[in-house]
C-alpha cells in the first residue's frame, strides 16, 4: 500500500454562484475559504484496484465491449483493460514522442454507430513538430493504421493539454495548452490555448462561434479535464501557474483570460470568471468527471479527488483520499455507474508505490 500523508483540512476556494436551469452566465460572488459541505456530495470510496504496474497511465476511453483502452504516456503504447483486471497488448501509436509532459495523451471512442460501424480510436499525441490527433481501427483487439485528422497544435515538454472526449452533440471536444507561449492563448488563429471542437471526420461544424475556425473558446493555459452536464453544458479543469487553478462552464465564444488573468477577479466582463478555484498546490487538476451533476476533479500536485457540486445556491468542494493515492490523472464514468481513476506516480514527480501506477474503481454513494 502507498504511504498515507498528513491530511489537511478538507477545504478549497469556492465561488459562490447561482446556476440559471439554461446555459448562461452564473451570477458570482468573491471567493472565499469555507469549510467543505460533506453533506452536498455522495460519499465515495476505493473499492479495488481494477489493473497495476502500468507506467503513466494517460488518457483512458471504453469500448463497446465494456472494456477500456489505456494510453501509456511515456511509451506510446496502448493495453486494454477489462472490467476484472486483464490487461494486453492493443498495439501503439507510431510518432508519439515523450517529452517532459508530452507523449501519448488523450483517447477517445465515439460509439460505433457514429463512425460508420468502425470501432474507431481517436489518439492525441506529441510528435516531433507538433501535437497532433489521429484515428486507428480498432479491430481484432489492436489498433490499425493511423490517419491524421488534426495536425498543427502547438507542442513543448510542457502545457500540451491533450484531453478528447465525445460530446452529446456528436462531436469531439479537445484541450489544448500554450505550449508555455503565452500569447497563443489570445490568438485565435493558433491551436494553442484552446478547446477546440470537430466533426468526427475532422471538418469544423457550420455552428461554432467562429466561422471556419475549430477554437469553440480561447483564453486558456493548459485544458486537461473535459465533460458534459446534465444539461449538456461543456465544464473544463485549467492548470494555473503560481496562485489558482480552475474548474469552468465554457461558453462558445468566450475568453478566459491567460494570461492576463489568473484565477477570479477579472472585474471588467471582458474575460469569464471560473466557478471554482483552488490554490495550485491543491489540485494541479487533469481529469474531470461529472456524475449526476457532481463535478469529480483529479488532482496531481493535490493528491486528492475533489467533488464539487455544479447546481444550488452554494458551491461546496470536497477533498476526498488526501495523499492516499499520490498523483491523480484521469477520472470518468465506467459502463457500470463506478469510476475508474488512474494514478500518475511514475510521471516523474510522484513517489510510486510498488504497484503504481494503477486504475482504482470508485464507488459513488
């Protein structure tokens, strides 16, 4: 077992707000420190650990089969994970490059009957100019021949974003990060700083807010956690820099602020205020689940599973296995109502365990 840290008080920045039944701006107060609401939130809990030894787990995506495909960073390899814990061999994705943050990151699996009857992967990954998605087959349980369907997203050994996912509109979502230039953030002719959002054939969809452009929203550092609402509102996790990262409803359009902004408190309208914020050295958040309108916030640097209710008059965040598991990367919903959430211990800034890095089932409620 991993060794437990020191708890701290379960608390977090939280935004007061007040969420209209309809997309639209929420009515904010400042932030302030308040004790976490235990009682506004399911209780959850680790029930197993559903595969272990796997090295830097990163973007995780299910098939119809129930069983999860599991892209590993570092290598470029690709294993497959069933519901009981077998792992094998899926094949790789050729061209990925690990650099510091960089490597195979994102999966994505549209349902089949949206590509056509083609099981069909969709892979984010840092090459050797760029970040870039593909799609393979997925047939026989490996992956085929890559095809390009996005090149051109900015790349460093850091800020790659590299989250994917499927919306309930029938297309693919994606963050993207600066690239540690931040000017890219504001220029909407760059992929960089960006959630963007396709066609699953890579067209750019006749509605988004800028004719022609794949940006949906802009004014971003580094978008690592992507996911829909009940109401099929899009909500995004966002890596600050020194002070506050943030989790956010995302508006078509709209302006986020880095860098000028940093956190809450933009005061002028010109940039969207985040509904939530934590100190950096509480979240580092990656993934982002939403269950029944519980936002589910993996955090890195944090080493904890933050819940954060998305309706009600009050915003209560709730810190849930402190330290018990070390670096949090990716959390989302499993075919059977648990959730699967992977740790990121062998990523280089993490003290592994000597069966990190695993993929935990979590039980809600």
């Amino acid at each position: 077992m991993r060794r437990a840290y020191p708890a701290p008080l379960l608390v977090a920045v939280l935004l007061v707000s007040l969420l209209p039944a309809c997309s639209g701006d929420a009515s904010r107060a400042s932030a302030v420190r308040s004790e976490a609401a235990t009682s506004a939130v399911p209780a959850v809990s680790v029930t197993r650990t559903i595969a272990s030894g796997l090295e830097v787990p990163w973007g995780v995506a299910f098939l119809p089969d129930g069983s999860a495909l599991v892209a590993l960073r570092d290598s470029g390899q690709v294993r497959r994970v069933t519901a009981d814990g077998e792992v094998t061999d899926a094949g790789s994705v050729p061209g990925a490059q690990h650099r510091g943050e960089g490597g195979l990151l994102g999966l994505a699996v549209p349902p089949a009957d949206q590509t056509g009857g083609i099981v069909t992967v969709y892979a984010y990954y840092t090459g050797s100019q760029d970040n870039r998605i593909v799609t393979m087959p997925f047939e026989n349980g490996r992956l085929g021949t890559p095809t390009p369907l996005l090149t051109g997203i900015p790349s460093a050994g850091f800020h790659n974003g590299g989250r994917m996912i499927v919306g309930p509109d029938a297309k693919l979502w994606i963050g993207t990060g600066e690239a540690g230039v931040t000017s890219r953030s504001q220029d909407r002719t760059s992929l960089g700083g960006k959630i963007l959002r396709l066609n699953l054939d890579g067209t750019v969809p006749a509605d988004n807010p800028f004719p022609g452009s794949p940006v949906w929203s802009l004014g971003h550092r580094n978008v690592q956690g992507l996911a829909f609402d009940s109401q099929g509102r899009l909500w995004a996790t966002e890596f600050g820099q020194n002070q506050w990262d943030e989790l956010n409803l995302i508006q078509p359009g709209a302006n986020y602020g880095w860098p000028q902004v940093e956190g809450e408190g933009s005061g002028s309208g010109e940039f969207e205020e985040p509904f939530a914020v934590w100190p950096t050295s509480e979240a580092s958040p990656s993934g982002l689940a939403i269950v029944d309108d519980v936002a589910y916030v993996a955090g890195l640097r944090g080493e904890r599973l933050w819940q954060v209710p998305l309706t009600g008059d009050a915003v209560d965040a709730v810190a849930r296995f402190d330290g018990d598991y070390g670096r949090l990367r990716t959390v989302l919903p499993a075919p059977d109502g648990k959730l699967w959430l992977t740790t990121s211990n062998r990523d280089g800034r993490g003290n592994p365990a000597t069966d990190d890095d695993r993929i935990l089932e979590v039980t809600v409620g």
